[in-house]
C-alpha cells in the first residue's frame, strides 16, 4: 500500500529519534570544537539588521544576509576563493539525470531546528514553493502594496492572493512541476523544465515549514503544521497558501525581540537572541547544531555602525573586534596608525560604474549611440582610480569587463578582445567628431549618484570637468540615497552606482543585461543578440562553451557603449587583538563567511 505525505514525514522524524537515543549514530554527534564559554566577538556593520527572512524583497539586504548565513546550514556555499563547497554534514545532492535535469536534495540524518524538529522535506517544499513561483497567483502585481517608506508589504496586501516574494530570478522558476517528496521524508526531487547552467546556486533552504504553518494555519503541533504546509503545496490549496505566503513574506520582519520566540528557529551554527532596533543583532551557539561548522565564539554581536571613522574609532576603544568599513584615503590612514591591529586590503564583489540610459532618460540624447560613445570617451577612468582607490590599494587596477570580476580567470582572455582598450584615456578629440555625426551640440547629461557619499561626488566632479572638454554640460540629478531613484523614467541621463554581485552566475548577468525584462535591468538596455546569448548561457552544460558566449556577450555591451566598469570596491578589514583566524572572501557575505573558524586569542 502507498505510504502517505505524513508517513514520509513521520519516518524522517523516527529516524531522528532512534539517532538522538543512540547519541552516536551518523550525522548527529557534534563535530568540531565546544565554543569557549563567556567568549563573545563583535562586528560592525554599515546598516542595520531588518529581517531573518533575507529571500524576501524587503529582507534580501546584506546585514539579514549575513545574519542567515550564520543561523542557517545550506547545501552549498562559497568559499574564500570563491569556490563552490557542498556541506554534505548538512545534506547530499545528488544529480539523477541530465535530460531533463533531475536533482535530488536529501537533509543528512539528525539534522534539527534549534527547537528539536527535524528539518526534513516540508522545509524543501516550502523552499521550493516560495523562490519559483510555481504556486503564486498568475499576473498579480504586489507593487501597489508596497510601503514606499520601508519596502515592505503594506497592511491593506490583500488576503485572497497567493504571492510568496521568492528569489525566482535564481532558477527554481524553471522547475514548474511540484517537486517529489521522497520515502525517507527527508528528501525532494527537483525537476527541471530544461537544462539550467546555474542550478547548484538555484536551491537553498529558508525559515522552518512547522513555524510557518503554525502561525498561518493556526495548528500547534508541529508534525501537523509541516504536513498541513505539504499537503497546501501539493493541493494547490489556494486558501492556505494565501495564508502561507502572508506569514512566509511578512512574519519574519524583525526590528526587535519577538514575543513569539518560535520565529527565531534556526538550524545553522548560531540562533539569535537578542535584537535591539537598528542597533545591534545578538547571535549564541546553537547547542543543538551537529554540523561540521561549530564554532569557537559562543556569541557573535553584530553592531550596526553607518560611519566608517566611527567604526575605526570603536574598533580603537576595544567597543568591537572586526570592522569592513568603506574604504577611503582617511579610513586606511586611520586603521593603518592603530597599534595591534590587523588590516586586510582586497577587493569587495562590487565594482563601481557608470550607466548610461538608453529609454525615458531625463535629456534623451543617449538613444543615439554615437552620443553615448562621445560621452564614454572623456570619462577620466584611469583619473579616478588612481585619486579614489590608488591611495588605498597600491595595485589596484581598472576594471575592464561587464561580466567578469578580475580575479577570475577567464577576464584576461574577455578583456583582450572586448574593445575596453578604447575606453582606457579620455579621446575628447574623437568624442567631438561623433557629436558632429550626430548632429548634437553642447548636449546635457544629468547624473545620478548618492550625494551623501564623498567617493561619487568626486567622480562626479572628475567625469564633469573631462566632459566640458568634448561640449558636454555635464549637470547634478544627485539624491542622498540615489538606489531608490535608480531605473525612475525622466529622473537622469546617466548613472553612477555600485553593482553588488552576490554570486557567480550567468543567471545574475541575465539579470542585468536582458532586453528591457531584465529584474536589473535599469536603463532600458535591449540587444537581441545578447538576449540570443543568455538564453544560450542559461542552458549550456559545457563551463569552455560558457565561458566563450560571456566572452561574447561582454565585447556586445562594449560594443553598444552601454557604460564603463570602473574598479572593483576596494576592502580594508581591521581586526582587533582579541580574535583569531579572520579571513574575508570577495563575494558576500564578505568577512563574515567562516565565523565558525574564528577563535578567541590564545584559547
């Protein structure tokens, strides 16, 4: 006779049972160090802790990001390399078939929430359900619901719609059909509607299914909860999965303690216990964890600190041990002078530069692409480099491609043939000659940039003074935080900004580049060929045959004078005396990527 979804479930559960009272069964006894009782390690932050949802909109910011890397245990993560590196202590992933792509995700015997629930299949499913997309209600737009002051979903949202604000750009838009739970209860089976390049980064597990459940449904036990969650996902039961989506998208919006401490559950390394409003973020040892990432600080406090002279200071007055504040000549200058402390320089993910709005720009001369190539050409890149990040980092570098960060090893080869080299001087002479072809006399460009940030405004300054050269009036549509401004039709001509690339996938690219459907697509850019490319990329299964359509790609938007990169944003992490084993990978969640390793001094 077929098992039933709670008897796939309850079996999960069994099996935990059976290996907590055998205390030595695989996958439960703890690995790795007991953390050092009363040992505590403070970091600052620029902005301040919002949500433990960070797969949502509103929570998807760096602070809550790095707040979930620590209090939730994924299939995969990052390296300081960055390599991808699978944490089989916290579950398999195993690739059933290429043709269609079938991949199977299966949570490692003994795993538990910090309140003692397995995590098993029903957390996959919601997973699943939240971040494709598959069961939201077709063509709802959530925009008129959005407070405008806070991102978040106003309270008139309404109760009748089915709208989980997943990640569904990462891929799990692709997997359409309801995902397989398997007998163990401990498993699902993602299938694909065709082959996706970038499925490893398509799947992570988010909040717990029972929490969810019980706050939606109003089901207490936790066993009838996460059923209650599979049997709504699988029974396309829109009632409950209204109900499920409003908890999932808005409950975990956390600006202090909640009374309901059940919505604090974690499974990673840490919990968090203790939140004080846009101050500070308290994170204890999981003493249920029985992963391979156990750490040595029992409490990591994340503190938010905007200033980045004011985290030096505090990281001066022994207030915090870690500080990544934004770089600048002032900054290393004082971080350098500080005695006993260590300073990392690198390069953050983040590159810095310069776009360009082909629709709805504020002047309307950039829909000519000889416009838009005269003005690219008396950009003084090597100029701000050299004024705004060599004082910082002796050997930093321009950075001369769209898709490739520079530390990657397929850059060089993009950068060779892409045409970047054009773009290496300011040409006012050749900027003149296409204004004349163009039939443009003295055109206005009006940019945008944060004018509470003292790097842009330089460059600002920098790329006006160049510009006057070739004719340009190069004017201020500054705003103290430019972000919200970004992609507003009629607001500017061109922008100066900060790309965030939180991962290495041509999914991310895609992003940014498709014709006008791109979710960053911010300036109305629209090449077919590329769209042509990225459809490639997406499917492609060979990593030389990727490599080579970036290549591609990258020499179009070259080619169509979109922007300029920049430079990669430069990184100086300051490490205080009492803390050991402190790396910093490119790629977020930055500094914060192997807390676990870090230890006391001397312990």
């Amino acid at each position: 006779m077929a098992s039933s979804r709670r008897d796939h479930l309850r079996r999960g559960a069994a099996a935990v049972l059976v290996a907590a009272l055998a205390g030595s069964a695989a996958g439960c006894s703890p690995t790795g160090p007991e953390p050092v009782e009363g040992s505590t390690v403070t970091v600052a932050r620029s902005e301040p802790f919002t949500s433990l949802n960070a797969q949502t909109s509103y929570g998807n910011r760096g602070t809550n990001a790095a707040v979930r890397h620590l209090t939730t245990s994924q299939f995969v993560a990052y390296d300081a390399t960055p390599e991808l590196v699978r944490d089989e202590s916290f579950g398999t992933i195993t690739v059933e078939d290429e043709d269609p792509l079938t991949v199977t995700y299966r949570v490692a015997d003994g795993v538990a929430w910090s309140d003692g629930e397995p995590v098993d299949a029903a957390d996959l499913l919601l997973s699943w359900a939240a971040n494709s997309g598959a069961v939201n209600t077709p063509e709802f737009d959530d925009e008129p619901y959005v407070d405008e002051e806070t991102g978040a979903y106003a309270e008139d949202f309404p109760d009748d719609v089915v709208h989980f604000d997943g990640q569904v750009s990462n891929g799990l838009a692709g997997v359409t059909q309801t995902p397989e739970v398997g007998d163990d209860g401990r498993s699902i089976t993602l299938v694909y509607d065709r082959y996706f390049a970038d499925w490893e980064l398509a799947f992570e597990v988010g909040v717990p299914a029972h929490v969810v459940g019980a706050r939606a449904l109003g089901i207490d036990d936790a066993d009838e909860a996460k059923d209650a969650v599979v049997s709504a996902i699988q029974d396309r039961d829109e009632a409950a999965l209204a109900a499920l989506s409003r908890t999932w998208n808005a409950d975990f919006n956390l600006d202090r303690m909640p009374e309901d401490r059940s919505l604090l559950v974690a499974n990673g390394p840490y919990t968090v216990t203790g939140i004080e409003a846009g101050q500070s973020v308290e994170l204890t040892a999981n003493p249920r964890y029985r992963g391979e990432h156990r750490p040595e600080f029992e409490r990591v406090v994340l503190r938010t600190i905007s200033d980045p002279l004011e985290a030096v200071a505090a990281l001066r007055d022994g207030e915090v041990d870690v500080i990544t504040p934004q770089a600048s000549a002032d900054v290393a200058a004082e971080l350098l002078a500080l005695d006993d402390v260590t300073v990392l320089s690198g390069s953050d993910s983040t590159y810095e530069h310069l776009d360009l709005q082909f629709t709805a720009s504020r002047n309307g001369h950039f829909a000519d692409a000889r416009v838009r190539e005269a003005f690219l050409r008396v950009v003084p890149r090597q100029r701000i480099l050299d004024e705004l990040v060599g004082s910082i980092q002796e050997e930093a570098e321009l950075r001369d491609s769209f898709v490739f960060m520079p530390s990657d090893p397929r850059y060089a080869d993009a950068v060779a043939g892409n045409g970047s080299d054009e773009y290496a001087r300011p040409d006012p002479e050749r900027a003149r000659e296409l204004l004349a072809e163009a039939g443009v006399t003295s055109p206005e460009v009006c940019i945008l940039f944060s004018s509470t940030n003292p790097r842009r405004v330089r460059e600002f300054q920098l790329i006006q003074e160049s510009a006057a050269e070739a004719g340009f009036r190069v004017t201020d549509c500054s705003a103290p935080d430019a972000v919200p401004v970004l992609g507003s039709p009629g607001e500017y001509d061109a922008a100066l900004f900060g790309w965030n690339v939180p991962n290495l996938s041509t999914a991310g690219t895609s992003a940014i580049f498709r014709s006008r459907t791109g979710i960053d697509n911010l300036n109305g850019y629209a090449n077919p060929e590329v769209d042509a490319l990225l459809d490639e990329l997406s499917g492609e299964r060979d990593a030389d045959v990727r490599a080579q359509r970036l290549a591609e790609l990258d020499a179009l938007v070259w080619r169509d004078a979109y922007g300029l990169p920049l430079y990669q944003l430069p990184v100086l992490t300051g490490v205080g005396p009492g803390v050991e084993n402190v790396t910093r990978s490119p790629l977020p969640p930055g500094v914060l990527w192997n807390v676990w390793d870090w230890r006391p001094t001397g312990s």
